[in-house]
C-alpha cells in the first residue's frame, strides 16, 4: 500500500465536457475547434464527493494535442469554473494521442493507486495493455480504477474492451476476471497492471463518494 493517498485522473472530451454528435452538420465547427463545449451536468459534485473520501484530485489527463489545443482546454475550465481543480498547467496533461494517455496513466500508478474518469473504456484499455506488454519487467504498480461515464454506448464500450482482452494469447499474461453488467464491470490482470473497470451512474455527490470509496478500498487491500 503506498503512503500517499489514491488520486483520480479524468479525461476531457465527453468527462469533463459534453461531446456534440459528429453527424449533425450545425456541430461540425465546434467539434472542429473544440470550443465552446458544455460542461457535463453534475461533474463538479462529482469531484466534490471524491474528495470527501480522501481521494486526491489529479491532473486533467487527455489525448488532445498539446500545441493545437491547449488554449482551447485552458478556456474551456476558466468558463466552466473549474480553475480550482485545473487551473496550473501541471493539473492538465495533453498527450497528444491514446498510447501516451495510457502511457500517463500507468506511469502515475506507480506512485499510488489510480482513479480514472474516462467515457472510452475500449481505447484506454487498450493502451494500457500495449504498455503492459512493453514494460512486463516493472515493479510496484498499484490498482489502476477505471470509471465509465454514463453514456448511451458504456456497456458496449465495457463489453468490447472485456472481449479484447479475454481473447489475448497465453503469452500476453491477461487475465481477466468479472461479468459485464450495469455497475459491474470486471478486474484484468495485464501483466504489470492491475485494472478495475466500472460503469458509473449520472455524475452526483454521492456517486463521487461512492466512487472515492472504492478507489481507497483498492488501495487499502494492498496490504
């Protein structure tokens, strides 16, 4: 069990800002500049009922683009007053591309346990097997909890990554452990790493107590 307290990384586009729907033509500049982008009902409860578990907040972790969009991010947590939480470049890290972010998210577990807010369970996961595979030898990661937005395609977003991961050769060390269901989810093994996958109700205070609570129960089974 590590000394510091568990901490929760959050993604951005659709976690901490809604996403517009790709399809609908009115939406297609603000997707293209992302900005201006709603907030997500209920994410700052959500953040406070973390804390009240002792759960440390953490950095903005996403895949965006440094030098295309860090204007644009800085903006959008000025007008959603979430300067509080991520207001010091070092509380939001750009990381260009899914691989990095997985990148990102391993490497902070090595440190303490991990909570991680994110509406595409299927491409972290993914991410966080390719580091797995990469780096087999390294010691002292603690759980990794990932939470799934509730959104229209969680459950099916759960259910690829689960099938992924189920189907890997013998000689990828996976094993993977738990049902998919409404807040279910399951726990994978991938080598190094320790990942929880949950599907979360609509974001409120007590879902974030809910959330924290079992972030700081991962971290005290460690022993």
């Amino acid at each position: 069990m590590s000394e510091l307290p568990p901490r929760l990384l959050t993604d951005f586009d659709g976690t901490v800002v809604e996403k517009l729907n790709p399809a609908n033509p009115l939406h297609w500049r603000r997707n293209l500049r992302k900005y201006p982008l709603a907030g997500m009902e209920g994410y700052v409860e959500f953040l406070g009922g973390v804390q009240s578990t002792g759960v440390e907040i953490g950095p903005v972790v996403s895949r965006r683009a440094e030098r295309l969009r860090r204007a644009k991010t800085t903006r959008s947590i000025s007008d959603l007053s979430l300067s509080e939480f991520f207001g010091r470049p070092d509380q939001v890290i750009l990381a260009g591309s899914e691989k990095e972010k997985g990148r990102v998210v391993a490497e902070q577990s090595l440190l303490r346990a991990i909570g991680m807010l994110e509406d595409s369970p299927h491409k972290l996961g993914k991410s966080l097997l390719e580091y797995a595979l990469k780096n087999s030898q390294v010691e002292g990661h603690h759980p990794i909890l990932i939470g799934v937005v509730s959104h229209g395609t969680s459950y099916e977003k759960i259910s690829e990554l689960r099938g992924e991961l189920r189907h890997r050769p013998q000689t990828d060390d996976v094993v993977v452990r738990g049902e998919v269901g409404s807040n279910i989810g399951f726990t994978a093994y991938m080598g190094p790493l320790e990942v929880h996958v949950t599907q979360l109700e609509p974001y409120t205070a007590e879902e974030g107590r809910r959330f924290g609570e079992r972030l700081q129960a991962l971290s005290a089974a460690e022993g």
